[in-house]
C-alpha cells in the first residue's frame, strides 16, 4: 500500500470534492433532485475543499502550505459534515428553511445570482429529504464524504507525512 502522503491527500480531497459537486448537478439536471438550501451549501463546502486542496497540492513543495491547506481542507470537512448533519437531523423536519443559516449564506454572498446553475435552490429542506440515493438520503452520501475528507486530512497531519511529499 503506497504511503499516505499529504500531497496524495490534497489531490484526493480536491478529485472527491469535485466528484461530489459533479454528481449533485447530474441528479439535479439529469434526474430532476431538487437541491434545498444546506444541500447548495454543502456543493460549496465540497468546492472550498476542492480549491484549498488544489493549492496546497500544486504547492506542496512548501511545508507551511501543505500544513495550512491539510488544516484547512480538514477543518472544512467538519463543517460540511455539521452543515450535513443539520440538514439531516433539523433542516429536513422544518416545514420551510427560509431564513435559516445556509439561506443567509447564500444570500450574503450572492451565489444564487453569480453561478444559478450550481447554486440555486429550487427546493425546500423537508421536501429535498425525500430524495435518496442507495436508499440513504443524499446529506448522508455527503457527510460521510466530509468525514472521510477530514479524517484522512487529520491523520497526515498527525502521522507527520506533511513532512513528506
């Protein structure tokens, strides 16, 4: 089994990030998922992910950075993976989650408007619940996709492969 290598994390994170993003918009536009608030949060958590773990792997010749982008990326997968939990456990029992924090976000930043096509929500929390993939809802497909990301992040960082590329 080849070595767990920070620069072979950062690539892996960056590749299942985008992967993850890929396959919301097939299900949103080839099958009809219609995404809620905190499911169009969580495709940019997956892309923050993405570009965090792109810059430190084509910079991963440089210790801080590859410290600072594995710290990152991890840190990024735990709040995607509360941001799943909280569609899951919360978002998903509420008649409407207008208003609630992943809304405000999205409004603050204007994402709706600069990319609709990845960022518009077109469903609410408790009827994006219904749609499921294997049988498990999407938000679990996701979060354990965050874990994953954070996990394998925080383990390089703790084996010391960050001294290694």
């Amino acid at each position: 089994m080849r070595a767990l290598t920070a620069s072979r994390v950062l690539a892996f994170s960056a590749l299942v990030s985008l992967a993850a993003v890929a396959a919301a918009l097939v299900a949103q536009y080839q099958f009809n998922v219609k995404p809620c608030p905190w499911c169009v949060m969580q495709r940019g958590i997956f892309l923050l992910i993405a570009g965090v773990s792109l810059l430190g792997w084509v910079l991963h010749r440089v210790g801080a950075v590859r410290v600072l982008t594995l710290l990152l990326s991890g840190a990024l997968g735990v709040a995607g993976l509360f941001a799943a939990g909280y569609q899951h456990e919360v978002a998903s029992k509420l008649a409407s989650c207008d208003m609630t924090f992943a809304d405000r976000v999205l409004t603050m930043f204007k994402l709706e408007d600069r990319i609709p096509s990845v960022f518009m929500v077109t469903a609410n929390c408790s009827e994006a619940s219904a749609y499921t993939l294997l049988g498990l809802p999407y938000e679990i497909w996701s979060g354990a996709l965050f874990t994953l990301i954070a996990l394998l992040c925080l383990l390089t960082l703790k084996r010391g492969a960050v001294h290694r590329r």
